[in-house]
C-alpha cells in the first residue's frame, strides 16, 4: 500500500515535471543566454546583436532552469514603448510572498523599533503603521504612485522656478571640481567615482531634507557611507526579493531559509547601514514636524551656515501622510532612498565613463572647451542652448555606455504587446543596454561618434537613447540628473584636462551596473 502511494506521488511529480518541460520547451517567446555579470551580459548582447540573433522578447538563461519561468527580457525599442506605456505592465511585484520577505527583513533588523524610538507613539507615520517597502520604486502603479510623482515634480518645479536647484547643482559641482584637483591632479590621477557619488548624493540631500554639506563634513561622510553600502547589497537584495516572489511562503519564511541569505550574502554590513539610514531619516522627520505649518509648506528660506533650507519633498511627504494612511514610516524612508539609490549611483557612473572616454580623446575636449568658455554669460554660467555639439558628446557617451538596464516590471493582468502575449503575474525588463547598440537604432553602434546628435550646427535629440528608460515608471528623477549631468561634466571640462595611462574601456564584473573596469583618470588645471 505505502509503495502504491509512493509510486503514485512520484508519478504525479514526473507529469507534473513533464508538463513543465514541454509547456517552455515549445512556449511561443524563445529563450536566450542572459548572463547575470554585466561584463559578461555586455558581450553576449554585442553579439548576438552583431549576428542579429537577439530577439525582440525572450525568456533569460540565467542559470538552469531560469528560463522555466514567466520572466522576459524585451530587447526591442517599440515593443518597449508600447509596453511600458501601459498601466497594466506598469507594475512592481507587491506580493504578499514578497512583503513577507521584507516584512521579515524589517523585524530582524529592528526598523519598527527604531522608529517608535524616535518618532514617538504619537507621530502620524507611527500610527500609519509599516507598508513594507510600497515607496516610489516599488508597489503597484496606482493612485499611491502617481502621487508621489507628483510631489516630486511640484518640488521640482518649484526650485527650478526660483533658480534654487541650479544653486544646489552649482555649489555641489564646484565641490566635486575641488576635491579632483586635491586627489586626482598628480600623475595617477584618480577613480573619480566616489566623489561624483557624493557630489550627486549631495543634491538629492539639499532637494530632499534642505541640507547641503561640504563633503569633508562628519555628518555627510556616514550618510554617504550608508547610501553607498546599501547600494553594493543592492543586487543582492533584489536577487533575494524576486525569489521570494517565485517560491512558498512555508520556505521563505523558514529560520533556516533566512539564516542561509544571510551567511551567504553577508547581510549583517547591510543591515547596519539600513539602521542608521532609518535614523538619519527619522530624525529628519523630527525636525521638520517641529515647525512644519501644513497649510504652506516651505519652499525656500535662504542660507545659514553653508546650509541650504529647502525643506520641500519632504513636508509634502508629511502632509499627505495626514490623509493617507499608506504612508507610514518606512514608506518615507523606503521613498527617500529610492531617490538616493536612483540618483546617485547611476549618474556617477555616467559621469565616470564619461572621464574615461574623454579621456582618451584630447582633441574633443578642446572643442568642448572651446565652446563651453564661448556659452558663458552673465554671472559665470554656461548655457546649455549655446552648447549644441558638447550635449551630442554627453549623450553619445550615455548610448556607448549605458549604466543599467530598466527595473523589472510585473503584468496586472493579460496585454498583447506587439503581437506577443505578456500573461498575467509575468515579470519583464527592458535591456537598454541593446536598445542602444542596435545597428538598426543607429550606425556603427560601437563606435564613439562625438558629432551623432550634433546637425547642421544644432544639438538633436533621439528618443532611443533610452539612458533612463521610458514609459510611466521611468526614472522620476530624469530632469534634474539631466541638469546635472550637464552641469558637472561642462565645469570639470572648463576647468581641468583630462588624460590616462591605461585605455582599457573594459566593464567591471558587476551583478547589476555597468561601471569601466580602470576608471583612474587625471584631472590637471587648466591655466
């Protein structure tokens, strides 16, 4: 009887494997290599893009077995377009196995704690409770979501209106260009990236929580240090999330389960950065909930102390919390550093690559030069109308060297997307990464061609260059890093040379961005 049942069970698994098989084996989106390392992925979308074998969707072969899923990578510009323009694929995976996984994530850290401690009982984030990680850059596209796009967009709006986040932009770039010329003006030069890093995050902080700080200062150097060890857990993180989205509930919530990620990823050093983040968060709400009038929430009140006093995203965040009881504590703080993560890292990567490929070229530097010094007018400023050839040079080294790819995205229900059917529950990205090296998209797509955007005198734009995705739940930051962008790449170039010893342009093995391999350049004062 015993051996019956066993055989039974081991027959219904084997059908049940079989009919797993066969329903992928034959399944109407083909499967393709999609390395995690992003060195590795670079060189099987060069390619197979060379060999016009990368199809427009496909299933990811990861690792075994991967591609037994619904998950798919969209490699082709319009199927992008039309897919990411829809509300239904506009989605993160909220799950209740994923928010089980941060909801366990939360309690061992002590992030409830934490906050209790310093918010007090009584606060209007405390008595909302935990969402577990619904922010900007996750949850659903919804009422919630399109809110928080809206206050980002107001503050924007309302600095760029009183030239404030130009200010903001301005003292952070001339920062970065002192601490190049203290670091990187020697003969070896330096990896710019750590201090475009905190030249971006610096920004984020002045628009966010109206504090600007030199990067000397104790206070920024641990914040900074927590941004930038969140972010190298970050892949991981995610890894760990978009399991937990696959597997039973009984599993990922097992001790034993938990302990393993733990000892396998050394989270511990996460962990700690995670807390005293919530802190410096927490206690920012503190402070602005002590003269925070929520009939007219500031917008600017002037300089003290090298401080700028914006205090702008953030009041909004409270008030609304007032009236919307999915904002709790650490949804503030998961939005808050959604912004910082998405900033910072991304575009001192671009940055970065930006040193490197110039490096390598002195003659486009001089041209550069030459018409950034022939923009400037009033007040020192460079304008960025009377740089049409330095902006087709920003954006082609953006297209060379594309720093991500989009996040992923999950489907609400069924959508047909350029004949193909995207079912419900599936997860997709966009490589931008061959959006961008498509020979199709543009000639000789490997190539550094300054003069790409650059006709008949004029800077012209191209919507391919997909550098911050596209669609509703593209980067909600793309304005003011464009600003940026511009900004610190025109004063590094106004005021420094550029030159290295190594010319390598190879791609650092990373899980998830795409950084040079040897970014050590030299910075030398122009005279």
């Amino acid at each position: 009887m015993i051996f019956a049942i066993a055989v039974s069970v081991f027959l219904l698994f084997l059908c049940r494997v079989l009919q797993v098989w066969l329903k992928y084996r034959f399944h109407p989106i083909p499967s393709h290599p999609w390395p995690i390392r992003k060195d590795l992925n670079a060189k099987v979308v060069a390619q197979s893009l060379k060999n016009g074998t990368l199809p427009k969707i496909f299933r990811p072969e990861m690792f075994p077995f991967s591609s037994f899923s619904k998950g798919y990578i969209l490699t082709d510009f319009k199927m992008i377009k039309e897919a990411f323009a829809k509300k239904e694929l506009s989605n993160r995976d909220s799950s209740e196995k994923v928010k089980a996984d941060v909801k366990e994530s939360h309690h061992r850290i002590g992030l409830d704690k934490i906050a209790l401690e310093i918010l007090g009982p009584e606060d209007q984030l405390i008595k909302n409770g935990p969402r577990y990680f619904i922010g900007i850059g996750d949850g659903p596209y919804d009422g919630l979501h399109k809110q928080f796009r809206m206050m980002w967009f107001d503050a924007s709006k309302r600095l760029t209106g009183k030239n404030k986040m130009k200010e903001i932009i301005e003292q952070s770039s001339a920062s970065v260009n002192k601490i190049l010329l203290r670091e990187g003006s020697d003969k070896n030069g330096t990896d710019p990236k750590e201090v475009f890093m905190n030249g971006t995050m610096n920004v984020v902080t002045g628009f966010a929580f109206g504090t600007f700080l030199e990067f000397d200062n104790p206070d920024f150097k641990k914040l900074a240090e927590y941004i930038i060890t969140i972010f190298e857990y970050f892949s991981l993180s995610l890894l760990k999330r978009t399991i937990a989205g696959k597997i039973p509930l009984f599993i990922t919530q097992n001790s034993f389960y938990q302990k393993l990620w733990n000892k396998f990823a050394k989270f511990k050093k996460r962990d700690d950065a995670v807390k005293n983040f919530h802190r410096f968060i927490h206690k920012q709400v503190v402070e602005h909930r002590a003269s925070l009038d929520t009939e007219n929430p500031r917008d600017y009140l002037g300089i003290i102390c090298s401080f700028y006093n914006i205090y702008l995203f953030l009041d909004m965040l409270l008030i609304a919390a007032e009236s919307e009881p999915r904002l709790g504590y650490d949804v503030v703080a998961a939005t808050v550093l959604g912004i910082y993560l998405g900033a910072s890292d991304t575009l001192a990567n671009q940055l970065s690559w930006l040193c490197v490929t110039l490096a390598d070229r002195p003659e486009i530097q001089e041209k550069m030069h030459e018409e950034i010094i022939a923009s400037i007018e009033n007040e020192n400023e460079i304008k960025k109308e009377n740089c049409p050839f330095t902006r087709s040079v920003l954006l082609e080294s953006q297209r060379l060297n594309p720093v991500v790819d989009s996040l992923m995205h999950r489907a609400s229900s069924d959508v047909v997307v350029d004949g193909v059917l995207i079912e419900k529950d599936s997860s997709f990205q966009a490589s931008l990464t061959a959006v961008m090296h498509n020979p199709k998209n543009f000639d000789e797509p490997d190539r550094f061609i300054p003069d790409r955007f650059f006709k008949n005198g004029e800077f012209v734009n191209d919507i391919r260059v997909v550098t911050f995705s596209i669609g509703l739940r593209n980067c909600i930051g793309k304005q003011i890093a464009v600003d940026q962008y511009f900004v610190f790449a025109t004063n590094i170039i106004r005021d420094f040379r550029l030159s290295r010893s190594s010319k390598s342009m190879e791609i650092a093995p990373h899980l998830m961005i795409r950084m040079p391999k040897e970014g050590a350049v030299r910075f030398e004062k122009r005279i």
